[in-house]
C-alpha cells in the first residue's frame, strides 16, 4: 500500500501529467523507429529531432520533481520510491 505524502495542487498535477505522457510518447516513437533503421539512423534529422525532444523534455520532467521535492519538503525521501497518481493528485510513496 503507497503512504500520501501531499494532495499536489491541480495544476502540479496536470503539469507533470503532461510532461510524463511526452516522455513516454517520444521514448515510444524512438523505439518503434529505431526498429526500421531506414527511417531512424544516426545521421537522420528526424533522429535529431527525436533525441533533442526527449533530452529537453526529461530536463521538464527533473526540474519538476526537483522544485515539487524542494516545495514540499521530501528531501528525506529516495526519489525513485515516489510517485503521483493522476487519478487522485496525491503524491506517494511506493513501498
């Protein structure tokens, strides 16, 4: 069972929402390309394109958890043990 750490405000959610959906979405897109390497090489600009997005949108995803665990004040917590569940704005610790 996760303990709730913090009721995150609406927007907190929907912020990190957004962003953890992209991340997934282009680390998906990555991996469908990369298994057709015609469309997906090295040297392509759509390659490129892909990596930048993910390296800009990961930045988004850490400054988020970094000012969430500084607002909050969750210092004390292993940052890969937390969670958000969108469903209920909680924030959580995973056990």
């Amino acid at each position: 069972m996760e303990k709730i750490l913090v009721n995150l405000e609406r927007d907190e959610e929907q912020n990190i929402e957004k962003i953890f959906g992209r991340l997934n979405s282009l680390n998906n897109l990555s991996l469908t390309f990369a298994a057709n390497n015609k469309l997906f090489d090295e040297k392509s600009v759509l390659y490129d394109k892909v990596l930048t997005d993910i390296q800009e949108t990961q930045k988004k995803y850490d400054t988020w958890w970094k000012e969430i665990v500084e607002k909050y004040n969750l210092e004390s917590y292993v940052l890969n043990k937390l969670s958000v569940n969108f469903r209920t704005q909680n924030l959580e610790l995973l056990s």
